[in-house]
C-alpha cells in the first residue's frame, strides 16, 4: 500500500520542513518530491502537511505516519542487508553535537551496532564548533552537528529548526537591565549565534553562566540564573520559550564527512538520515 520511495521522500520533507532541501538531499527535482508525497497523501487518504510560499509543517496525520513510515523502510533495510550479505568491517570515529545528548540518537547507535556488529565504533560527544575542527583536522571520519551559519552548506542537511530562547518558567527578562546568558564556552555555534543578535539588537548581555555541558547549562536555567538560547525541537523539560527578546533565527544540523570516507561512514549516514525524526524526540 504504502511505497517505500514515497515513504523516504516523506520523511525527508519532515525532517527539512522544505520540499526544496528535501529534492536537494534526494538527489531529485522539486516536482518529484511534490508528487511522492501527493501520491502518499492519496494513499493514505490524509493530509500530511501543511504549506504556503513560506513553510512546510507536519499536519496531526501526518505526524502520526512518521512512525510507520520508519518502521517500515528499517524494516526494507534489514532485509536488504541480509539478502545482500554485506558486513562491514573497521573503525568509524563519530562526533555528534551536545544537542542531541538527551534525544533518542543512542537508539539509532545501538541499532547501527546491531546491524553491523563488526564495525568498531568511537563516539565523541562535543560542542558543534569543536566538532567541526576536529573532523578539519582529520580526528573524526562523520559529524552530526549544527551548520557554522548562514551560507555554510556542507555536509548532508539532516535537520532545519528555529532557535528560541528558554528559561525557567515564569521568568521575565527585565528590558531595562543586561539580559542574563547561559551559554557553551567558545567555539559554541549558539553562544555565537546569541551574542550576535542581542548586539545587533543593541540589547545589553551579561553571562550569568558558562559550561561546557548541556546538562549544566539545563541546571542553571532550570534554577532560574538566565536564559539560553536553543533549538526549538529540543526543548528540555522543565524549560519554556522567554519571550521579548531579539529573534535567533533558523538552524541547520548536518553530517559531514571527513577526507578518510568508507562504506562504514556511509552506513552510518544512511542509519542517521533515515531515523532524523527521531533526533527531535526526547529518550
């Protein structure tokens, strides 16, 4: 009933929130993405999402298909891989960014080492700045991190957000006094990214808070020291959007490769893009 062609271009919308990316990512035209999932929607006999000229957002129906839609292409996957016969054997050294500490992307790891039980994986869990370094420096084969900015497209567009700021409940920013940060230490890609917009904005920032952990700086906004600024999926508990500050704009995460690619990488790549809705779900 449900094609697994369409069923990958479904979830590659989701996870970019652009039919546009999402051609791009596929390696196929704008007007191929539109009609797989119109095909779907047909299909399905629901509308998957909703559009206009300026975004692409995930209806209830089409929220609920995520799940399916997964379970079915991993399903395809698997029995590829065993008819094939393939098995990959070597190191892999990945580098995912802070962001995704408190997500299900251990899920997607342990069913990577699953499949692949030969590979000898090396996970390093840093700031998206030092990843970017080290995979440059050749320390690291794969990165899943956020993209430097505006204009850096490298790498294989995993997943587009909006930033927020997020603080305590019932927290006010008082706009007449320095705005309280917690932010990651250099080379943070958000603490850059926020000191920007307030300076920009000509708004006064004090830092009321510097780690170099994710579970710290959830610490101290839980208790009220400040705010952060963070992507809007990935939301901690405990935590609510601040209002009355500049805005931050959009953030891209993607997976770059380094110069010693393989098959190993490219598995893994396949792995992360395939399970990408999962990284905006909490574990």
């Amino acid at each position: 009933m449900y094609d697994p062609v369409q069923l990958r271009t479904f979830l590659t919308v989701a996870q970019t929130l652009s039919f546009t990316q999402a051609a791009g990512r596929l390696g196929v035209r704008q007007s191929t993405v539109s009609q797989h999932v119109r095909r779907l929607e047909e299909a399905t006999e629901r509308q998957l999402f909703l559009r206009d000229t300026h975004s692409v957002e995930l209806t209830e129906d089409g929220e609920a298909l995520l799940g399916f839609a997964r379970t079915i292409l991993e399903a395809h996957e698997r029995a590829a891989a065993y008819f094939t016969g393939t098995r990959l054997r070597g190191q892999l050294r990945f580098g995912a960014s802070e962001d995704f500490v408190l997500t299900r992307l251990p899920e997607i790891l342990e069913g990577f080492r699953h499949e692949h039980p030969e590979v000898d994986l090396e996970l390093s869990v840093e700031l998206s700045g030092t990843l970017h370094e080290r995979l440059d420096a050749g320390r690291l084969d794969l990165v899943l991190a956020k993209r430097r900015g505006p204009g850096d497209e490298r790498g294989r567009l995993v997943w587009r957000d909006r930033m927020v700021w997020i603080g305590a409940e019932g927290l006010r920013v008082d706009p007449d006094r320095p705005v309280p940060l917690i932010v990651f230490p250099p080379p943070g890609i958000t603490r850059a990214r926020a000191l920007e917009v307030l300076e920009r904005d000509g708004r006064a920032w004090r830092i009321a808070c510097t780690s170099g952990s994710l579970s710290g700086l959830v610490a101290a906004a839980r208790a009220g020291l400040g705010v952060m600024a963070h992507t809007r999926g990935l939301i901690p508990p405990g935590l609510v959007r601040v209002p009355g500050l500049p805005d931050l704009g959009s953030v891209e995460f993607a997976l770059l490769r380094g110069e010693r690619s393989s098959q190993v990488a490219e598995a893994l790549a396949a792995a992360i893009l395939s399970g990408a809705d999962r990284l905006t779900r909490p574990a």
